[in-house]
C-alpha cells in the first residue's frame, strides 16, 4: 500500500494498527495467489516433464545462480539494508539515504556481473563437476540453461534492492505482487514456451518472471522519486555497516540450512521414504507459517526499524508486542487446524499414490511440526527486532544454539526403539522454540520489558479458544464423517469442520473480549459501512 512522501511523518514511522494489518492482508492475498499458481506449475511440470533427465537438467542448471542470488542479494541484503535504509529516512536524510541505495546497487550489481561473468565462461566444467554422470549431450543443454538462468540472476539482483527501498517506504503492494508476477511469467514459461522449445522454454519463462519482477517495483521507484547515481565509494561507513550485518544474517541462513541438511542425513539413515515424509511434513507446516509468520514480519520489520533509528523504545514496544500478540491468535488456531484436518488433507494432496501407512508416516510428521507454526512465526517478528536494532550477531548465536540442540535431538530421536522420523519434526520443533525463548528473555532485558502481561493474556484466551475449536470439529465429526469418501465429498469435509471450528474460535475470542478478535471484527465492520 502506499505511503505519504514524506517518510519522517509519524504516520510513517509508525503506522497505525489498521494500516498494518491492510498491509498484512496485501501480503498474505499475494502470497496465496502465488502459492495457487505454483501448484499449477507443478502440475504442468509433471506433466510435460515428469521425472525425466530434461528436468534434472533445469534443476541442476538454476542451482548456482540460485546460490548466488543468495549469496549477494538474497534475503540477508535486506535484512541489513532496510536498517539502515529506513534510518537515513526517519533522520530526513533522503540524499544521504539514495547514495547509500545507489553504492548498494551499484556494487551488488557489479559483484553479479562479474561471478556471472566467472560462472558463465566455467559452466561446462561446473555442470561437469555438478552431474558427472550426465550425458555429453545433457551436459550440453544444462550449460545452456545455467547461461540463460544468470540473466535472471542479475535482474532479481535489482529487484531485492528496489524491494527494501519500497517497504522502508512501508509500500508493500508492488513487492507482494512482484513473486506472483514472477510464477505467473513461469506458469507461460511451462504452459506455452515449453511445448515450442522444449526445457528452454522454463529458463526463458524465468527470465521474463525476472524482468516482471523488477518492473512492477519501477513505478514505486519513481513515485518515492529515487535518486540512482553511478558511483562506487566502499569506504563509505554507512556502506560498511550495511556489508558488516549482512555477514552474520548469511551465516544465520547457512545454519537454517544446515537443520534441514542434518535432517535429510538423519533421514536417510532412517529407510526408504523418511525423507519424503519429513518433506512433506515440513512444507505443510511451513503454508500457514509464512502466511501468518512471514507475512506479518514483512510488514512490521520496516517500522521497528524506522523506531529504532527514531530512538522510540516504547514505540519499538507497542509493535513488537503487538505484531507478536496478532501471530500468537492466528498461529495458535493455526496449529490445532493441522492435527485436526491433517489427516484428510494430507490424503486429498497425495492423490492416492500411497498407501494408508505411507499417508499415517507424513501425518505423524505433521503432528509435530504443527507447533512449529506458532515458534517458527513468532521467531519471524522477535528475530526482526534485534535486526531493526543493527543487531545481527546476538541472533546468531542463538540460532547457533538452536542448531546444537536441534542436531542433538535429531540423532537422540531417531535411534532405533524411539519416535524415528516423527522425531526429527520434533527436533526442528523443540530447537526453534529454544531459539524464540532466548531471544525473547535477551529482548526483554534489553528493551526493559516487552508488555508480557499482554502476550500471556492473549495466549490465555487464544489456547482457550482454540479448545473450543477443537472440542467443535470433534463434535462436528461425528456427524460429518457419514459424507461419502470421495475427493469432492473430502474437500466439503474438511471445509464444514472448519467452518464449524471458526466459528467457535470466533465466539469464544469475543465472549472472552480478545482484544485481538474486537480489533478484527470492528475492522471488518467499518470496511462493511465504507
């Protein structure tokens, strides 16, 4: 949504509760737009490609640049830029603040330039080192893909960028759309390129996705009236303060990938399919978590910042402890909803390709990933405080504790006579929950206080209610149950027991005076008379 020119306005720095959660909303509608759209990808993927060598030749292909863009622009970029950004905003320090998005540009730009340069003139020896047991022919064609793939690379490079410097101007409308724009180009990349020229037409599908990406932010670009100069100065401290928190976020995403490759090991080690339970396990799991989780830390990250920089510590407070508060009532629900229709979605996503047992081993994953819903959301905003702080290193120790105890865990869990893969889920669970714990009990020290007395309440009424809930959809089962069992009548199933759930959550939250539900409510209302 778009905000007023001038960014050291209150309404800027910090937003009102209304606009935060119309902000959240833009995000989530277009985070789900883009997930409906990746499952059509996949269902045509499957069924142009299937699990044949031309599509382990694309995916082989994306590996590097993807890596790279990590590397030098992935999400640890912004994690530091819009800090610092948002800061220089905040101080009415606007030509100050497009030097340092010029110098940031310029040089991130520069750094894809030349490692794309490095990686396209290496391509063969890399494919050849990559997959040596590809033929010269595949081999051939994966080169060609990675070539392709490295101009997509450099645009998504601009595209970061130009995503910070729009949510520091808490606009979230053009960077939600930019990923739906980018699966959409890769939906026509697979539905009319590929039939034409074949596993190319993927790489081309993500080169135009690139572009689209970057040019929906433009017209933001222009309205906030960005300043792009070329020029290069390294010595710059703003600069440098910028590269100094992007290295400790980077090594925060390397340990948040090492979990999951310390459970793919200890999943392998388990037998045949533990791997793709715990897959399957972990990306249910992670749907509603980023609806919920990342959505709303998306939105709220710029205005801690913009608080930070402006020294209001109990504005930081107040959005903190109530962006958190808005997590806890929808993640809570959110996990309970897992185990109760976990079961029945897990059958209608499989379509009948497993057995019960197979379908029994991915619920019994989910089961304990469900709480993660809630640990792994409110990490996404209690994380972000120490960011909006230009404090990367404190969540990284921390989050190097969580991978100990995670890995510890991991390899108690899955001896033989314990909990086997379902114990992994549970590692990943217990560990991020050390982690939320700890920054948490690091920020109230720090912050003198994070109005505790609030968050217990709304968990309070919130766990409350989600018992309603649940004792609603049992109740509910017992009659619903008698639906027939096909796929039609399993979708009805689960969309009544919800139903029946929602609304039980729902009046209980408002006979209990949630003040998180008569917020929602009062919202949905005035929308209603506008």
């Amino acid at each position: 949504m778009t905000a007023t020119r001038t960014p050291a306005t209150s309404t800027t720095i910090s937003p009102t509760l209304g606009r935060i959660m119309r902000s959240t909303a833009i995000v989530v509608a277009f985070s789900l737009g883009s997930k409906v759209v990746s499952l059509g990808q996949t269902f045509l993927i499957a069924r142009q490609f299937g699990l044949s060598a031309d599509y382990d030749s694309f995916v082989t292909a994306n590996t590097i640049p993807e890596q790279i863009f990590n590397l030098i622009a992935g999400g640890a970029l912004s994690y530091a830029f819009i800090p610092m950004f948002g800061g220089l905003l905040v101080q009415d320090k606007r030509e100050q603040a497009w030097e340092l998005a010029s110098n940031v540009l310029n040089t991130v730009l520069l750094a894809a330039l030349f490692i794309s340069g490095i990686v396209f003139l290496a391509a063969p020896s890399l494919i050849g080192s990559l997959a040596p047991k590809m033929t010269p022919l595949l081999q051939a064609q994966t080169v060609d893909l990675m070539r392709i793939l490295l101009v997509s690379l450099i645009i998504f490079c601009m595209s970061g960028l130009s995503i910070g410097i729009l949510q520091s101007h808490q606009h979230f409308l053009l960077p939600a759309a930019a990923p739906l724009l980018y699966d959409l180009a890769l939906l026509f990349g697979i539905a009319v390129l590929a039939p034409r020229y074949g596993v190319r037409g993927l790489a081309y599908g993500a080169v135009l996705g690139a572009a689209a990406h970057f040019l929906i932010q433009v017209p933001g670009l222009i309205f906030y009236k960005m300043r792009w100069r070329p020029f290069l100065n390294w010595r710059d401290p703003t600069f440098l303060r910028v590269i100094a928190l992007m290295i400790p976020r980077a090594l925060g995403l390397a340990l948040l990938n090492l979990n999951l490759l310390v459970a793919v090991y200890f999943a392998n080690n388990i037998g045949e399919g533990a791997v793709s339970a715990f897959n399957w396990g972990w990306r249910l799991m992670q749907f509603p978590e980023t609806l919920i989780g990342t959505a709303l830390g998306i939105v709220i990250f710029p205005t801690l910042a913009a608080l930070s920089a402006a020294g209001d510590s109990e504005g930081k407070r107040n959005a903190m402890s109530g962006a958190l508060r808005y997590i806890l009532f929808a993640a809570i629900p959110a996990a309970f909803l897992l185990v109760l229709v976990g079961r029945p979605t897990v059958g209608l996503l499989e379509g009948g390709q497993l057995n019960d047992a197979g379908a029994s081993l991915i619920y019994s994953v989910l089961v304990f990933f469900a709480p993660g819903v809630i640990v792994h959301s409110a990490v996404e905003i209690v994380a972000r405080s120490f960011y909006a702080d230009k404090d990367t290193v404190t969540p990284l120790f921390v989050a190097l504790l969580s991978a100990i105890v995670n890995i510890t865990l991991a390899y108690l869990l899955t001896q033989p006579g314990s909990l086997g893969i379902p114990g992994l889920a549970l590692a990943n669970t217990v560990a991020v929950t050390v982690e939320l714990l700890v920054l948490l009990l690091i920020l109230r020290r720090r912050w003198n206080g994070i109005h505790e007395g609030a968050l217990v309440a709304t968990v309070t009424k919130t766990v409350l209610a989600s018992l309603a809930l649940t004792a609603a959809m049992l109740a509910a089962s017992v009659v619903l149950n008698r639906i027939g069992g096909s796929k039609l009548n399993d979708v009805i199933r689960i969309g009544l027991l919800t139903g029946v759930g929602g609304a039980a959550f729902i009046l209980v939250n408002y006979l209990l005076r949630s003040d998180e539900m008569l917020h929602v409510l009062r919202m949905v209302a005035a929308r209603r008379r506008s």
